[in-house]
C-alpha cells in the first residue's frame, strides 16, 4: 500500500491503490461493504433510501417487487425531485451556489444560480408550464444548450410530475420531431440560440418546419443569443413574456416513486430510438448513492462535469447528483476548444473544482493538440476524476492521471448505460484499486457476470447484470414492453439484463469480486465520442437518398473519437459514385439523425459480403476496417467481394484474401 505524500504509487505494474489521505476522507473504504450489501440488498436499499432522500411519507409498501422482467421500488413512496434537489437545502443553504455557469464567449460574466435563486426559479417556471397547460404525466421535449434556464426548467417539469424528453442539441430537427411524436409531445422547450466555438448556433429558426409537422401546440423559447427567431403567434411564447406575472410559489407534486420521473430517447439494436422510461423514486436512490460514492461527493464541493445534459451522463451528474447532495455543479456552454484547448484547465483552476468528469474521447483529442497544456494551471483542488461513454485506454488514462491528477486522484472508469439511470460499475475512490483500462467492480450489491452464448460463466464474453439489481434501472420502454423484454431481458431469459457489451473479468479483486475490463459493444450499436448511435437510423436516413440502393453502416476505428460511422454503399443501377453524391449523403443523415451521425467515410461497393439468408456479416466489414483477421470467408455466401472491399478500404491484415471463384 502507497501513501507516499498525496501522490499515488503503483504497487506493482500498473495497479493503483488509495493513499491513506482518500482512505480516510472517502465516505467508503472497507470492501466488507461488498459482502455485507449481499447479505441482505434490501435492507442495503431501505436504508440508503432513508438516509439520502426525502420523503414525503414515512413508508412505502414494498421495498422491491419483482415480476421478471418488470421491477417496483419503494411502491407507496412519495418524493419530488425537484424537492430534493431544491427545497431541502434552502433553510441552510439559502446563499450557496447551487450552478455555477460559465458560458463560451469569454468576454461574458459567468452566472452563479444560489439555493435561493433556483428555488425562486423553478417554482415560476413550474408555474410558466401550468400555465401553459402542461399536467402531470405530460412530456414534455427540450432541444436546449447547456444554459441555465436549461436545469431551471428540468427541475420545473420534476416540481409537476412533467416528463422531461431532453435531446441533444447535435442531433436533427428531425430527430426531435420523431422522439416529440413517440412520446405524444405537443410541448417543445428551447432556445433561440447557443455560442459553440464562437459561432450563435440557432436551434429555434431551425425547429419551425418540425414543429409544423409534429402539430405541436406550444413552443417556449429561452432568449439566449439575441438570434431573434421567427416566432408564430399564440404557439411560441419567448420565457421572458410568460414569466412575467406568474406566481412566485408553487408546491411540489408528491409522486409516487414509482411514476415516471422521465423519458430519454436512446438509439437501439434495431428500428426507432426508444424511450427509455425511468422512475422518481429509484432513479433518485442511485443518483445520490453513486454521485456520493463514486466521485467521494462531499456536499462543499464543486463538481464539474462536461456532459450534455442531451444525455443520461448530462442527467444524473451534470444536474442532479450534485445538487440531491446540496452541493455545486458547474455548467460549461461550449467547447472544450474554445477559444483554445486551456479553456477547461482554465475554468478548473479558476473555480477550484474538486471532481472533474469526461470522456476519453475528449481527452485524446485534448492530448493530440496540447498534452503538455494542463501544466500551466493550477489544478491541485481536483481530488477525483472520472471517465464515461466509453473504455479508456491506457495512455490517455496516464495522461488523465499525471497531467490532470497531478499524480494525486483516482480515476473512476464509471460504466453504464442510459439504462442503468446511474452508475453502475466502477473501483472506487477509498478502495480501489485502479488499473489503467479496467473499470471495476459493480456497486454493492449489485452482481455482474460474463457468460458464453451457451448462458455459461467465462473470462470473456457478454456483460449482464445479475441479482440483486440496483433501483435506478428502467422501466421500460415507452409505449412499447415488447422491446424491453426483447433487448434487456431475452438473450438469457427475463431474469438476467444483457448490457449489449463484451467484458473481460480480469485477475484484479476487490471485495471478493474480479474487476471487469469493458471491450466495448457486441451488437450494431456505435459509441462515436462517447455518444450512442444505432446503426439502423444512419441507415435509413442514407437509404433516402435516391442513387443509394443499399447500405450498410459500422464503426471505423478513429483515433480521437473512439469509433466512426463508415458507409458501405450500394449504389442503384446506372448511378455513378462521385463526390457530389457523397455530400448528399452526408446531408441526408445530418439531416434526418444529426451533425453527431456525420459519416466518416463513405465506400461506394458493388456488394457486401452476405449470409445465405441475405443478411449482411458486418463482422467481415468490421474486421476490414480494423485490419484484423476476418476468419472463414467461406460463412458468406458472396466471399468473392470481399476482394474488392479489401482493396476499397485499404485493407492491411494478416489475412490474404484468395479468390473463390464463386
Ligand atoms: C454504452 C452506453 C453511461 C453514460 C454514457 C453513455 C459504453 C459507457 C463505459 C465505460 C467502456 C462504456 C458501453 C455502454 N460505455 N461507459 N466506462 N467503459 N464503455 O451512455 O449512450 O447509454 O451508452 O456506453 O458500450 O453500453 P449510453
């Protein structure tokens, strides 16, 4: 064990252990805690429930009800977010900042929101929404930046019992007509506009069309930007006008723990983006509980996460964790380059933030153009850094740990899904121990494993998560059961949740379970920087174009961001591959998914490699692109293409690929 001044040391190669500084000031240091949460995961629940939130009333029914696969926590409970997040904290905490804003262009002042403020806040804009007819149960969609008004008017739908349906401001207007319409949303929330790399990026004048199309009733625009959008009268109302007048006062809806708290619109295996439905109650018990213990969350600091709230990361630990602890979040509005690559060291430096929170792909980006770059700040107050959306390679974990840990924080490599409401793995700050690239062990008491196709236990194979399960899971999917059987819990029957990744358990151990390394995921999904995308609606939006016949869509590797989407186009007959047709193709999946979606490459094929059954293998297209093995060619009934795809994409493998002449 290390406890050489503040600074960590490795034991042996590559494994890291607390000093005896975090182990004493963390909140959990002894891994007993693993067994004694096992013993008995309800009264684990019971109790952090009761300890971290406040209820309404003093009991619920049932802890936990289970009927495979459809869970109940803490039934019978009343609670607000919005509460929690707010009122709780006001009689001691009046004059604490609560968010402390820093928007992109320099030259403007930053915002700090105290106790007092937000409190005042999200009661008119609770009050702004009822008058605008939203009720409880509604949902309610935002296409917002990361501004103020953005976490006010989050925790206004909380204060209701409105469902948020917030989508990231990087994807479409068509995007977002879609979600509006599975979710039977007649109200949009946004703004005029937004700085990103010193330009007014305008979301208003750009949403008009899909607001015509969805029918919407009702559009309330935040004045960001002074963009002066076009505004159709007795639908869009600018916030300044509606707010002026309403009452000051509004009391928070005591909802049942089990109602829907939210949506959250994430891409699937196949087909549409799903909402994925969370609950109050739960999905507030494991915010606190891994806000707390993950980032070792004190309530005097200051947490800055560079997550959009567009995401679940954005949700649980931009906006509510820090503030269910009455601590401070900072929000940051734009990029991490702007106006250079110091901006985020700068804005760490200068509000002594204590937990800093992003992912790999911004840090590799970080490192390429300015590693030595974090030495010209001061970023001693950091005590715990964390990484999400995606594996964290060993490098850009040295360099997060030496440059920006100064050698002193543990990095919590945090994985989990928009599914999984919080964190739901990781080593943690007071036990450890870190290993560069392996993310840990669940929180206690929840169970992993790795199984085989078979459903048998091996070293390397598909994650799931076993009994007991953490509160904070889905629901479901909105409007549609069948999906969530189908993607969670039917691969190894309805009582096992198949995460959709391959993991490896490692020969690390802490609290009598193996650290788990994260290879990333086994189905057609896309982590491009760190942001879920499904295949299928990058397909379809290239399938729209005219000359295009078929396609097929997988990650290419990239250096910075991780993974992204590379187009195998089949073009129809008498089309001719040329740059022009690129470009359409690129604008039509900007348009119908998102700028985030934005092809990488495009391969004009004359096949691709297919199953009997006319399925396309995108193993072979995978391996291609990744210069791996591709293994039995002979699996595709066509393997004669992939000759010719091999030459396409430039092909370096170790595998020669001969000629079938079939
Ligand atoms: C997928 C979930 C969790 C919030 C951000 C993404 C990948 C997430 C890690 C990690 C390796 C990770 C997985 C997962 N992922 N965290 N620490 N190491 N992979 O949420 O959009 O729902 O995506 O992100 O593949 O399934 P999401």
């Amino acid at each position: 064990m290390s406890d050489e001044g503040t600074k960590w040391v490795k034991e042996k190669d590559g494994i890291y252990w607390p000093t005896e500084k975090m182990k004493e000031k963390a909140f959990v240091s002894d891994p007993e805690i693993y067994k004694e949460a096992k013993e008995n995961p309800k009264k684990f629940w019971e109790q952090k429930a009761k300890e971290l939130i406040d209820w309404f009333v003093e009991d619920w029914d049932e802890i936990q009800k289970w009927d495979p696969p459809f869970f109940k926590w803490f039934e019978g409970g009343k609670t607000n977010l919005s509460y929690n997040c707010v009122d709780r904290h006001i009689e001691d905490k009046k004059n604490k900042p609560a968010i402390v804003w820093e928007p992109e262009p320099v030259d403007e002042e930053q915002r700090i929101l105290t106790y007092g403020d937000l409190h005042e806040e999200v009661q008119k804009f609770a009050n702004v929404l009822k008058e605008l007819g939203v009720e409880k149960g509604d949902a309610v969609t935002f296409w917002m930046p990361m501004i103020p008004e953005t976490a006010i008017a989050a925790l206004a739908c909380q204060r209701i019992g409105a469902w948020h349906s917030i989508v990231y401001t990087a994807f479409s207007p068509e995007a977002v007509r879609k979600r509006m319409d599975d979710a039977g949303s007649d109200i949009l929330i946004t703004a005029d506009g937004f700085y990103r790399r010193g330009k007014v990026v305008e979301l208003k004048d750009n949403i008009n069309e899909a607001l015509d199309k969805v029918g919407a009733d009702k559009c309330l625009v935040v004045n960001r930007a002074d963009a002066d959008p076009e505004m159709v009268d007795g639908r869009d109302h600018f916030l300044e006008d509606v707010k002026d007048g309403v009452e000051a006062s509004c009391e928070p809806e005591e909802l049942d723990a089990e109602d829907i708290g939210f949506l959250l619109y994430t891409s699937g295996t196949t087909g549409k983006p799903k909402g994925v439905k969370h609950s109050v109650g739960g999905y507030l018990v494991q915010a606190a509980l891994t806000m707390k213990w993950v980032f070792d969350f004190h309530e005097d600091d200051m947490f800055f996460s560079t997550a959009d709230i567009g995401w679940i990361t954005g949700h649980t630990y931009t906006l509510y964790g820090p503030l269910i602890h009455g601590g401070t979040t900072l929000w940051y509005e734009g990029s991490p380059d702007h106006p250079n690559l110091e901006r985020w060291w700068e804005i760490i430096e200068e509000n002594e933030v204590n937990q800093f929170y992003t992912a790999p792909t911004a840090l590799r980006m970080l490192i390429k153009h300015g590693k030595d770059l974090p030495d010209k700040y001061d970023l001693s107050t950091l005590r715990v850094l964390g990484s999400v959306g995606e594996p964290i390679d060993p490098e850009t974990w040295q360099w997060y740990f030496e440059k920006v840990g100064g050698g002193r924080c543990p990095i919590v490599d945090t994985y989990w899904q928009t599914e999984t409401g919080g964190i739901l793995l990781t080593s943690l700050p007071g036990m450890g121990p870190f290993v560069p690239g392996v993310a840990g062990v669940p929180l206690p008491p929840v169970n992993y494993d790795i199984l085989d196709k078979d459903g048998e236990p091996v070293d390397k194979g598909a994650v799931v998560i076993k009994k007991p399960f953490s509160p904070g899971m889905l629901r479901g999917v909105y409007k549609n059961p069948d999906k969530y059987k189908e993607e969670y819990w039917s691969r190894y029957g309805d009582r096992i949740y198949f995460s959709g990744d391959e993991g490896i358990k490692t020969e690390y151990e802490v609290g009598g379970q193996r650290l788990l390394k994260i290879v990333g995921r086994m189905d057609d999904l896309l982590e491009v920087a760190g942001h879920r995308l499904g295949t299928a609606e990058i397909e379809d939006a290239v399938q729209m174009v005219d000359e295009v016949a078929e396609v097929a869509v997988v990650g290419k590797p990239h250096d910075v961001k991780g993974e992204v989407p590379a187009l195998f186009t089949i073009l129809v007959d008498g089309a001719e591959p040329s740059e022009e047709l690129k470009k359409k193709i690129v604008k039509s999946v900007r348009q119908e998914v998102g700028p985030v979606a934005t092809p990488g490459e495009i391969f004009f094929v004359e096949e691709c490699p297919e199953t009997e059954s006319g399925k396309v293998i995108r193993r072979f297209l995978r391996s291609l692109l990744e210069d791996e093995e591709l293994g039995d060619m002979r699996t595709a009934k066509n393997p004669d293409c992939l000759r010719d795809l091999a030459e396409k994409v430039g092909y370096e493998g170790p595998q020669d690929i001969p000629d079938y002449n079939c």
